[in-house]
C-alpha cells in the first residue's frame, strides 16, 4: 500500500531549504450528498517563497456555478478569507468552516476518513535551471457531519460523502498531453480513485489509483479503459470505463455529467493561485449552467464534473474531472 506519512498531512509552515520559488502545499475537498448535486468544493493553498496564502470555494447547484476566491499576503496559516481549517487527526479527521462571505455559503463540517489514502507515484522532472522539481499527491475518500448554510436555509450534511486531495512540490504540466482523468466515485462500501492520462497519440501514460473499500482494503489499479462522449465545447456529457484492478477485478462503470459545471476556472487553476493579489483580497463571480461557458472558452479547461456512477449495478455519486487538449492535433478517441 502507498500511503503518506501522517507527518506531511497539515500544511507546511514553510518552504524546505532551497525549495523552487513555485513551491506550495495545498488541500482540495468536495462534498456531496447521495446525489451529484449541489457539489460544494473548497480548497486552500499556502506558498511559502512567494509569501501568499489563498483559497476558493465553488457551489454547483441547479443552473449556476457559484465562484468565490480569495487571496491575502504573508506567512503560512491556517485561514484565509472567510475559510478556516485544522486537521484534527493526521490522514483521518479534518475540521472544515466557512464564515459568512458575498456566497451567501456557510459551513461548519468535520471531514472523517472512510478509507486508506492513496499516494500517487511522486513526479520528478528538470525544472530548467540545473535542478529538480519534485510534486507529491494523494487522495482519500470521507464522510462529513455538521451543517451548511445555503441560500438562507441551514441543512445537516451528515452522512454526504467526498474527496480529499493533498498535493505538494512543485506541479508541471508535461506537455503534448490529449486528455487527462482524475476519477473519485463514491459507492457505499468503497471508493474508485484514480488518474489516468493519455497523451495526443492516445498512448496511456499514466494510470494511478486504487479500489479504496471502507475495511480498509486496497486493490490498485492497473488499466482504465474509456468510451466517453465529449461535446463541441469539449464538455463531457456521458460514458462508459472498465476499470482493471491487480486482483483481476473488472469494473464497469457508468458515468453521467450531465449535471454540467465543475469548472476550476472558478476557482482559480487558470494561472490565479500563488500570485500576489494584495491583503484581504475577495472575488466573485458565476458561471451560467446554459453552454455558454464550457471548457473550450474558459481560461482552462480543468473541470470536476459532478456525476452519477453505476459500478457494476451499484449507484453512487462523485466527481468526474477531465481535460481534453483544446490543441487541433488530438481527437478524442475511445479505447473500449
């Protein structure tokens, strides 16, 4: 089993020595109830050479993807804006809250493992100036207790479930990539995790995850296939994976997205994290659910989709990301 040390789970309070200027530590939840939707997602950044900390939160619910983001200046905490966060227990309980903020979206959850996490396989590559560049990450399912406050009426989420996501290092995007996945389907009795990256060839390159069942056992797996329908916005509405497991399990899973929204464009993954947008700063802004926003016009096109699953009969619910190259030399090509 990969699995983090419980040493690395809280941000770091500063940068190791000689980390690269783009060095960061950051978190991302989601958290849902037996259906897709509303999605809430909320994730926090610390970047220690650049003295910034920031952070957003994301609601999709009906026809509208609801966007707040915000910034300040100095050293590594554990607030920022109207977020705050403790992780109570290493890789097992974190305590999320919202204060009130433009949203209109309060919380006051605790986020409590359901599963072992998994560490994907920490990438190294040359950052160009006669060094290394190092990324670590892992993902873990839970359930949340608490409350949401949410267009003026407060609702118990106890029992929704949902991703955590811990990365830190320094991210770079290889290029010449055609499609990338990032799977989280929430079932009952288990959660299938993966990434799985194609380049423009359609050659897999990357296929990193496991089946997490809450015993705590794991099954990694080894091959993802895909039969997937993407719009002409690039927009994914439905599809089909087998998924292959070390055990010789094969999974068959159903997707719908057609709940639409998810774009981290809202959140700030187009090039906003990490940079200096001055003390107390706040942004809001929305997406209409209608097709005039979709991952061809966004400044990125990164989106964890809120979808339905079936996995071999069994429903569940979760996030679908995907990016599909908007570059004219890939197509998208199904492999099953």
């Amino acid at each position: 089993m990969k699995s983090p040390e419980p040493a690395i789970d809280a941000l770091t309070d500063e940068a190791p020595p000689g980390a690269d200027p783009a060095f960061f530590d950051r978190f991302y939840f989601n958290l849902h109830g037996a259906e897709p939707t509303p999605l809430v997602m909320i994730g926090a950044g610390v970047y220690p050479p650049a003295r910034v900390v920031d952070g957003y939160l994301l609601v999709v619910d009906g026809d509208t993807q609801h966007n707040l983001r915000f910034s300040d200046v100095g050293p590594p905490r554990s607030s920022v804006g109207p977020l705050r966060w403790e992780t109570v227990q290493p890789l097992r309980v974190w305590r999320l809250s919202v204060d009130q903020n433009p949203l209109g979206l309060e919380l006051d959850v605790t986020w409590t493992a359901r599963t072992a996490a998994w560490r994907t396989e920490d990438i190294r590559v040359d950052n160009g100036r006669g060094g290394t560049s190092d990324f670590s990450h892992y993902f873990q399912s839970g359930s949340y207790t608490g409350t949401m406050t949410w267009n003026g009426t407060t609702t118990s989420v106890d029992g929704w479930t949902g991703q955590r996501d811990r990365s830190r290092g320094v991210r770079v995007v290889a290029g010449g990539q055609g499609m990338h996945l990032w799977v989280q389907a929430q079932l009952p009795d288990r959660s299938v995790a993966f990434i799985m990256d194609e380049t423009r060839a359609h050659e897999m390159y990357l296929c990193d995850g496991a089946v997490l069942h809450t015993d705590g056992s794991i099954d990694p797996i080894v091959d993802v296939r895909h039969d997937l329908e993407f719009d002409a916005g690039l927009d994914f509405r439905t599809g089909r994976l087998l998924v292959t497991t070390q055990a010789g399990e094969q999974l068959r899973v159903e997707v719908d997205g057609t709940a639409g929204g998810g774009f981290l464009s809202g959140g700030g993954y187009g090039g906003w994290h990490g940079k200096a947008h001055g003390a107390g700063h706040v942004e809001q802004d929305s997406f209409a659910l209608d097709g005039s926003v979709s991952p061809r016009t966004l400044d990125m096109p990164l989106t964890d989709r809120p979808a339905t699953f079936v996995v071999d009969g069994q429903r569940g619910a979760g996030v679908f990301e995907f990016a599909v190259t908007r570059s004219p030399s890939y197509t998208y090509r199904p492999s099953l």
